[in-house]
C-alpha cells in the first residue's frame, strides 16, 4: 500500500469520525447558541435584538441543514478563497487603503 493510499484511507476515517461527533454536538450547540443570544440580548438592553436574531437565525438554519444532511459540511460562501485569502465581501479590492 503506497503511502498515498494509505492517507486516502486514514483521512476518510477521521471524516466518517467528524460527522459521528458533529451529530452529537449539534443538540448542545443549539442550547448553546440559545444561552448565548439570551445572554447578549440582555447585556445589551435589547439595542442589537434584530441583529442577534438573525444571526442566530442563520447559525441555527445551518446546524439544521447539517443535522439533516447528515454531514458537517460548512457553509462556504465567504471565507478563504483556494490561496487561502479571505474573502470579505464584493468591495473588497484585496488592497490596503493608502
């Protein structure tokens, strides 16, 4: 067995691992996600509520559609691109103001 192969192997048993762990973290990252909105709101005094919400709102769509998909994929939609730069939005010029 070549040492590639032997990678493939390994790496495709740690993912099958993640994904069991994952789907048991996902019940207590959502009691942890409602502790921690609860806890900003009120340290706040409710100014940022709707921001909360919606953040929250979309952290818990994302533990649902991988509690539902039965994987730990992330959402990718921003983050580092393929050179591992991070992608901050569509005015992001990637230069430093001057």
């Amino acid at each position: 067995m070549s040492f590639l192969d032997k990678a493939k192997e390994l790496a495709d048993q740690a993912k099958g691992k993640a994904g069991e762990f994952a789907e048991k973290a996902g019940p207590g990252a959502a009691k942890g996600l409602d502790a921690a909105k609860s806890s900003l709101d009120k340290a706040t005094g409710g100014k940022y509520h709707d921001q909360i919400e919606s953040v929250s709102g979309k952290v818990e769509g994302v533990l649902k559609r991988d509690s539902a998909n039965g994987d730990s994929a992330k959402d990718d939609t921003a983050g580092p691109d393929s050179q591992g730069r991070q992608d901050k939005g569509p005015d992001d010029t990637g230069s430093k103001p001057g």
